[in-house]
C-alpha cells in the first residue's frame, strides 16, 4: 500500500486535543482542553474551520455524533460531568444539557434512539432525546474509558479495571465479561467482520475478539506505551495512537503494524478515519496541533512541508518514561550502525552521536531510519505516573488523619493549584476546611515546589499522564501565562457556570452513614418511624453505585426528615443531599418550609452542617423546587454568622447555598426564579474577619455571578456598598480571595 504521508495540520486548539469525530463527507469535529470543540471541513487537501462549540466550563473529554429528528447534532462530553447537545448548524449555544454523571464525562456512543455515555464516576448511561436517564449499568469497579453499540441490543464499555464489558440494552444486564489486557483498557472500536472488535489498552497492546466464542483472536504488538485510540480503516485495516508519539497503521493478518508514523507531541490522544475523504487519518495531539496524514499523493503535502515536519520530529525530545530500563549511552552503538536496514515497520534504535550525552531514538520508517529525537528525563513531573481510581496523577499522597482509620489518597497533578487539590480533598473527605492550609502547605513540601514551565520551556502536563509535551517550534505556542501584581488575565471564577455540590464517595463514609442510619432507625419504636432492612440495604446500594432509589424509599427518607426528633435527623439529611446528585426529588413546598425551619432552631452542629449542605444540593440540582416562599424563609440561615458559634465547615455550606443562588439567578428564567432581592442584603455581613477563606472566595464568587444575572442586582449591590467592603479588603486578601476581589473591583466601576 501507499504510505501514510502529511497532509496538512490544523491549528486553532488552544491546548490539547484530546477527541475527534466524524461526520462523512470530509468534516471533522475535534474537542481540547481549551473547553472547546472545532468542526473542520475538507476543502481539497486542506480543511476549513466552520464552527466552535463553547459552553463547557472544563475540558471536553468526548465527542458523537447524533442524529435528530430536527437534523445532525454533537454530543459534547466534558470533564465538568455533563453532556451538552448542539445543533451543527448553530454551534453557539448548546440546546440541551444531560445532567447525571458526577465525573469526567470520558466516552459517548449514539443510539438510533437514544445516547450512550460512560464515565469517571465508573458508570454507563443510556440517554432518551429529552435528556431522561433511561438505564444506569453501574458493575464497572473503576473508570469507564470507553463504549462502543454493537448493534441494537448489545452495548460494550471498557474500563480502567481492565475488563470489558457486555451489556443487554433490552434486558439492562451485563451478559458477558472479556478479560485479557493487563492494564487499563482506552478504547474500542467495530471490525470489518460484524461478530469481531478491537480494545486498545494503557499494556501498549491491541487485542481482536470475537462476540460469538468471547475469545482474544490476536494480540498486536508494536506500541511502546500507552495506546489511546483506535480506527478502523476501509480494506481491512486499522490505525492506532499511542503516548509514544505514534501512529501506526495495521491489518488484521500480521501481528506487526504495516506502517508507524511518529509526530512531534508527547500524546497522540485520538485517531479517526476521516470518513468521505478517502482513507485519510485524523490525528488529535497533545500540542494542541490536528495532523491528517494522507495515502493520496494529491492530498500529500509539500515536500518542503513535509521535511519541515521531520525536522520538528528531530529536534524533539523523548521522554525517558517512553523507554524500558536504565539507559548507559556509553553501551550503545554509535550511528554508523544506522546503515543496517530495519527488520520490521516501527522498529526503534537507540545509538549514541557525537556532541550529544544523551541517546538519540531512531525509528525504522517505509524503509528509511527516520530520527525521532533526544531521550532525555521527563520535565515536570515525578519521574512516574501513578494511578488512582482509573486515572493517572504525577502524585498520589497517603494521608494519615488518624490511627484508627485508613490512610485516605490525594491525587494531585502539576497542572493543579495546590490549594484547590486541597480543597477537594477535603471535600470528598467530609473533612474540615480548616485544614486546607495544612494540606495546601503538605502538597507543595511533597512536591519538592516542582511547577510547570520551571525551566522556562513551554512544557504543559495532562491531567491524565502527568508528562511535560513538546511543541513544534514551528508553529505558534499558546500563550503562557505571566505572573503580574494585577489579577490574572482571564476571570475564570465567575460567572458561576455551574452549581457547587456537596458530595460524598468514599466507602467507608457511606457505609458509616447507613450504620448511623440504622442504628437510629432501630431505637424508635413505632414502625412507621423506622426504615427496614430492606429499605436500608437498597439504600446502601444506591448510595455506592449512584443509581436511582426506588419512589417508596424515597418518600420514607422525605418523610423522616420532618419527623425524626432534631438531633437524629442529620443522616436522613445527608443520604437525601447525595441523592439530588443523580436523582430528583419530589419535595412539596410544606417539607422544605418544615426543613428550613427546624434547621434554623437547631443548635447541633451535624444538623446544621448537613441541613446547609442539603439545601445547597437541592437549591444546584433542583432549584425551581423551592417556592418564593421557601427562598424567603431561608434568608435567615444566609446571613453571617449563620448559627452562633458557627464553625469553618458550617460557613462553607451557608456560603455555598448563596454561590447556588447566584448561578440559578445566572442561569435560569428570570420569570421563573423567585429570587427575593433582599438576599443581596445580607452579603455585607461575610466581611467578617470571623469568616474563613473558602467562605468567603464564595461569596465574592457569588456576589460576581448575581451581578451578571442584571442590573437590578448589581445597583443592589452597590447600594449596599459592597465594593466600598471590597476595596477595604483588598490590601489583606491574598492569592485567590485577591484576585476575585480585583475582578470585581474592576467590573463595578465599568
């Protein structure tokens, strides 16, 4: 066959392009860290921009395309946990958003009815046109990283816990399970041959099963890392990217590839076949590049681009990470034995050169030993990738909180402010806020104060690998950020594009949580006060592995939640705002008076703080559930300090039911939202030296995002002199507290 050759390259990505799909007839849609995604279409050899998709308010993880009875639409996946449907014809503005997975949105696949999801929080979703959940597959143990319909009723999911899965869409069962990679398994995708696919893995293999004996048929071998992507090709072919900078092209009859195309990133995250333009790849990189690579001489580029392009791949530098073992370049063979032809496609050399100290990686190429760089250490990171829950970090910390319970893990990644790592941490932890400096401080010592960019090159870490990228000096970098005595250059902290939850995953916090539930449960005497085994079981279950309670459970939990005596309502509370995360509530407006009520004469700090943490959920998830006159009776619980004696964690969740607040009035119908104006009112009162840092940042972040809502709004605010409080402030607020207040500073007095 004709090799693959450059065609032409893409630049319009801000950073990493992480996703691509395609829509026939040479047009291509491609989804990047810089939280957008580009639709391309092919216009002879080169391809014109002819759409952006904005909205996501994280990176997007995953793209598909999906067919409408109003007309073609994308399915955005994104790390904020959502998926955003948009039309292809008026990209602006999503028209819908699917809300139910609570992590990175890593994988989506279409129905002919209906869409299919898979997600970091290690569940499958199965979407109706109106945005309804219609099934959850939830037996995944770890990350679901990729899925792939079959046909009508068999659906197919990969997963971190290196199995892949089986589904019956008809009877919502798993009814098989492949196992045979030995690390995490990225990506899936159809044969030519309707009963066989293919799986691609972080092993650095590719496996072909069979559906009908649920056999491994072949093993392909010939990655040197992890392989992220995978196509199949017309004639019998497919193509595979790998983070050893590698595109390499296959048949299903010999175990090694037919051709091995190295580009100059780090990651080559996404491979797809470009249909309606011949057997053109398309290929997704780690330095915010898209190469299409081409079997057409027509299509071809220039030779002088081409040799442009090889001389980028030559003066780029390998991670030493991408190798095996200890390197000694004075063991190595010198360069003249380059003059030995290869035995095989995408065989590697390592051999030493005059004036370099470090080995030089040579790859055998369509017949030539094409230099694919430098071996050097890895800038920006640890030295090793580490693992936890299915995702990779440059960290993973054992905390020790206390001797009598289990280390707990903090993830961290080099791209993270450590203080919001901490922050997280915490979070998830059901830990205190007072903490978070202490384990900001813990997460910067341990990190040897390593950041980003030390050395001055423009080395960007992914969040999945944690390795610094190479970017071709040939084409224009994006900009790096400088540090200023002023607040940074973009304000990404409000408005607020999206609700802040409190949420609980950690095993042994749910199982607590039931324990107290039914201990609780049992010291009542009367049965209509209790909750049953079985109740408590189903509950268990549902709280672990996110799927939808039943209506009778449900309506026992509201229930007990204005009946249980003050001081033993708290984890009635707590499993109801874990609920709201991936399933409504039907609360009437006399139960959430009742709610408000006893949480505002309460004195226990666990019914205080679950009581905030419920409404925040309730207020993120399912604000239009509250009447005006639930929003009037909560005005009281808003103010500073909410309850005497007020603690950090219990300022947090008051603080954070107003940032909830400021995005509803944000993002809802003005009409329909019965926000009371006199919430503004009680801002003022944060500004107490009392309150602590985290909640604070939210109520700036919250006064930010209100004063966005309308204008009513901010002449509130400047009636009640909250910029004269800001302004105040300023001179003893540091890091983000400073740069939020600037911000504000700023849009005030324009």
């Amino acid at each position: 066959m004709n090799p693959y050759k450059l065609s032409t390259i893409l630049i319009g990505h801000g950073e990493d392009v992480r996703c691509m799909t395609t829509l026939g007839d040479g047009v291509i849609v491609s989804g990047s860290r810089d939280r957008t995604a580009r639709q391309w279409t092919a216009n002879g050899r080169d391809f014109v921009p002819s759409g952006v998709f904005e909205g996501a308010t994280k990176f997007v993880s995953s793209l598909c395309a999906v067919s409408l009875p109003q007309g073609l639409h994308i399915a955005i996946g994104s790390n904020d946990s959502n998926i955003r449907i948009y039309s292809t014809k008026s990209p602006s503005q999503p028209v819908a958003v699917f809300r139910g997975h609570t992590s990175t949105v890593s994988c989506l696949a279409s129905l002919s009815d209906a869409l299919v999801s898979g997600s970091w929080d290690c569940s499958i979703r199965v979407w109706e046109e109106n945005g309804r959940c219609r099934s959850t597959f939830q037996e995944h143990e770890q990350s679901v990283w990729a899925v792939l319909v079959l046909n009508s009723d068999t659906l197919l999911s990969a997963s971190a816990d290196r199995t892949i899965r089986s589904w019956s869409l008809k009877s919502n069962s798993c009814t098989n399970v492949y196992s045979g990679h030995s690390d995490c398994v990225r990506a899936l995708t159809k044969c030519s041959h309707p009963s066989q696919f293919l799986s691609a893995s972080n092993d650095a293999s590719i496996r072909l099963w069979c559906t009908s004996t649920f056999q491994c048929l072949r093993t392909f071998y010939g990655h040197a890392n992890f392989v992220y992507s995978i196509t199949c090709l017309p004639n019998d072919m497919f193509a595979t990217s790998s983070e050893d900078r590698t595109v390499k092209v296959w048949n299903y009859d010999a175990s090694d590839p037919v051709q091995s195309f190295t580009l100059p990133a780090l990651s080559l995250w996404s491979v797809i076949h470009v249909t309606g333009h011949g057997d053109d790849l398309a290929v997704g990189a780690s330095d915010g590049l898209i190469y299409v690579l081409s079997r057409d001489p027509q299509r071809q580029a220039p030779l002088e681009e081409q040799e442009q392009l090889n001389q980028n791949i030559a003066k780029s530098c390998v991670s030493s990470q991408t190798m095996v073992g200890n390197i000694k370049v004075s063991d190595l063979p010198t360069s003249e034995h380059l003059n030995i032809a290869g035995t095989k496609e995408g065989q590697t050399k390592m051999v030493r050169e005059p004036g370099s100290l470090n080995p030089i990686l040579y790859q055998w190429s369509s017949g030539t030993w094409q230099r694919v760089g430098e071996i050097v250490g890895s800038e920006g990171s640890s030295g090793s990738k580490h693992y936890y829950q299915g995702k990779e970090y440059d960290y993973v910390f054992d905390v020790d909180i206390s001797e009598d319970k289990e280390k707990l893990k903090l993830p961290y990644n080099l791209t993270e402010d450590p203080w919001h790592a901490a922050h997280n941490f915490l979070q998830k932890n059901d830990l205190s806020p007072m903490f978070l400096d202490k384990v900001a401080n813990f997460i910067i010592q341990n990190t040897e104060g390593k950041t980003l960019g030390d050395t001055g090159n423009p080395a960007i870490s992914d969040p999945l690998t944690g390795g610094s990228r190479y970017i071709p000096k040939s084409y224009s970098s994006p900009p790096q950020p400088k540090v200023t005595d002023g607040p940074p250059a973009e304000n990404s902290f409000y408005p607020l594009k999206s609700p802040v939850l409190f949420d609980v995953q950690q095993p042994q916090i749910l199982k607590g949580l039931v324990a107290k539930l039914t201990a609780f449960s049992n010291s009542h005497q009367h049965q209509d006060e209790r909750l049953g085994s079985e109740s408590l079981q189903e509950l268990h279950s549902c709280l672990e592995l996110r799927k939808p309670c039943s209506e009778g459970l449900l309506d026992n939990l509201v229930r007990l939640s204005v009946l249980w005596p003050m001081d033993r309502v708290f984890p009635v509370w707590d499993a109801l705002r874990i609920i709201l995360l991936f399933q409504n509530i039907d609360f009437s407006e006399r139960h959430i008076d009742d709610v408000i009520d006893r949480l505002s004469h309460s004195n226990a700090r666990p019914t205080q703080l679950t009581g905030l943490r419920l409404l925040a959920n309730l207020i993120g998830q399912q604000p239009l559930s509250l009447s005006s006159n639930n929003y009037e009776c909560l005005m009281k619980l808003l103010k500073w300090p909410p309850f005497p004696n007020c603690d950090g964690s219990v300022a947090v969740a008051s603080s954070t039911v107003l940032l909830n607040m400021s995005f509803v009035a944000f993002a809802a119908d003005q009409a329909t939202f019965p926000l009371p104006i006199d919430v503004i009112a009680l801002l003022p009162d944060w500004f107490s030296k009392d309150a602590v840092d985290e909640a604070l940042l939210r109520i700036l972040c919250a006064i930010g995002t209100f004063c966005h809502s309308n204008r009513l709004l901010k002449d509130a605010c400047i009636n009640c002199e909250i910029p004269k409080l800001i302004q105040e402030h300023v001179p003893k607020w540091h890091g983000k507290l400073g740069d939020v207040a600037k911000f504000l500073i700023k849009d005030f007095t324009t």
